[in-house]
C-alpha cells in the first residue's frame, strides 16, 4: 500500500516570523536608500550649478570678460523695445541660455518640489509685483543669482554686472568684469533657491537678520523657511544654507549661511 507523502509547510507562527524578519530589514534599509536618494540628488544640484558656472565663462568670455547682469530689467520697470515677454527682458538664467543654448532643465534642482511648466517664460523678469507669485511657483527657476549687499555703498560691489534699466540708485553700478573679483574662489554668485535673483541690499548682515526672522515664522519673507532644499533649517541661528557656486566655477554643497561675511558675497574692487 503505498504511502501518503505530506508536503512540510509553515506554521502561522513562522509565517509572523519571516514576516517580523523583512519588517526589520525594510526598517534598517528604508533610511539608508533615502540618504542614497537624497545624496544622488544634491549631486545632480551641484553638477547643475557646475554647468551653470561654465555657461557664465562662456558668457564672459564672449563678452570681453563682462559678467552678465542678474536681469535685463527689474520688475515693475518701464518694458524694454523688443525685449523678451513683450518687453519683460530675461533673467540671468535666460541670457546664459540664449547664448550657450543651455536646456530649461538645467535650472531646475531635481529636489525642487514644485510643479514646473518648462517654457521659456521662466526666463522672464515678471511684469510687476502682481506677476511674482506665479514666478514664484509655476513659472520659477530652482537657482538664484545671488545679489546680497548691492546697496551697501562705499563702492562694494556684487559678483554681477548691474542693470542700469531703472533701478534703485543704489544698485545702479554698471558693467562688471570678471577680473575686477576679489578671491574668486571664494565669492559666491548662483544659490540653490525660491527666486531668480535673491537680493537682499543690507549685505550678509541684513540677509541673516531676515533669515533669523523667517525660521522664526514671521517676516515678509515666509519661502525663506524653505529656501535652501538641501540644508536642514530647524530654527535661528543654527546651520542653515544652499549649495553654492563660486565665481571660479566651483560648486560646493550646504554652505552655512551664518558663518558667511561680506567678503563671500560681495567686494570692494581695487
């Protein structure tokens, strides 16, 4: 007679084993693929920085060794003659983009939470002030020209040439020449940021203050909670800042805005 062969199965309890055992795993690993994520992405951000300083070498080079302008016309300034936009005129992002003819991706970090149109209009000044918030969101680029301390008087000067379409007369200063920077490697020109042009004319002083104010929760500036995608915030005065290009074309990741002076983002020439 022949014999009945019975397969060995699991039990419920060493089902709720193995199960326990993968929870465990999943739990340790779960981390570790998101720090992985999250460096893969901030190397994207600095390569896309790295391609920016190129572009603006291409742009000065082209130019007899003048930096461009953060923007061919301010916001709520008279339009220019056959500007781009109906006379909005570009912004930094969108003069290096039609000389090198760089991919509206480029301006984009891929940790940037907001839902983008990629058109050209993102290489628009706005209008006016009614305009910014959709620049602000849809129509923005993730990397800011860093404009910190162009008002500061006694003739400092930020890494940028200046628009003279209108401007505060503060912050009408003219052409700029590569040449002309103090210590290159340290001054830094593009941020990763909310806004095309992060200006702030008090200097470094006055863009710690505001900072300091909105990890606070207050202030006109509410984004700034939220301003550097790959730089913890948890509150005043503590490590706190974007990944950084330098006027040399280097890049560098995280750069504590509160230890930064003056020197680091604007000069005064010699």
């Amino acid at each position: 007679m022949p014999r009945t062969i019975h397969k060995a199965g699991f039990t419920l309890i060493e089902l709720l084993v193995v199960i326990s055992i993968i929870a465990v795993i999943v739990a340790i690993l779960l981390p570790a693929l998101g720090k992985a994520k999250e460096a893969a992405l901030n190397m994207q951000c600095l390569s896309n920085l790295r391609q920016i300083g190129l572009a603006t070498a291409s742009y000065y080079t082209d130019f007899d060794g003048v930096l461009p302008p953060p923007c061919e016309r301010w916001y709520n300034d008279p339009l220019l003659p056959a500007g781009a936009g109906s006379g909005r005129g570009l912004n930094w992002a969108g003069l290096l983009s039609a000389l090198d003819r760089l991919p509206l991706e480029m301006f984009t970090c891929p940790q940037d939470e907001r839902i983008f149109f990629v058109d050209e209009e993102r290489l628009w000044m706005p209008l006016d002030s009614a305009e910014l918030p959709d620049y602000l969101s849809e129509r923005g680029i993730s990397y800011a020209a860093q404009w910190v301390g162009h008002s500061l008087g006694d003739g400092r000067r930020v890494p940028w040439s200046s628009p003279s379409n209108g401007l505060p007369l503060g912050m009408q200063q003219g052409s700029l020449k590569i040449d002309a920077l103090r210590n290159p490697s340290q001054m830094h020109t593009v941020w990763d940021g909310y806004f095309a042009i992060l200006s702030q004319g008090n200097g470094i002083t006055g863009l710690k203050n505001v900072l300091n104010t909105s990890l606070s929760g207050g202030g006109a500036w509410p984004n700034h909670k939220h301003l550097f995608r790959h730089h913890a915030n948890p509150g005043p005065n503590t490590p706190f800042g974007p990944n950084a290009l330098f006027a040399d074309g280097h890049a560098v990741g995280s750069v504590d805005v509160f230890n930064l002076v003056e020197d680091n983002v604007n000069f005064k020439p010699n």
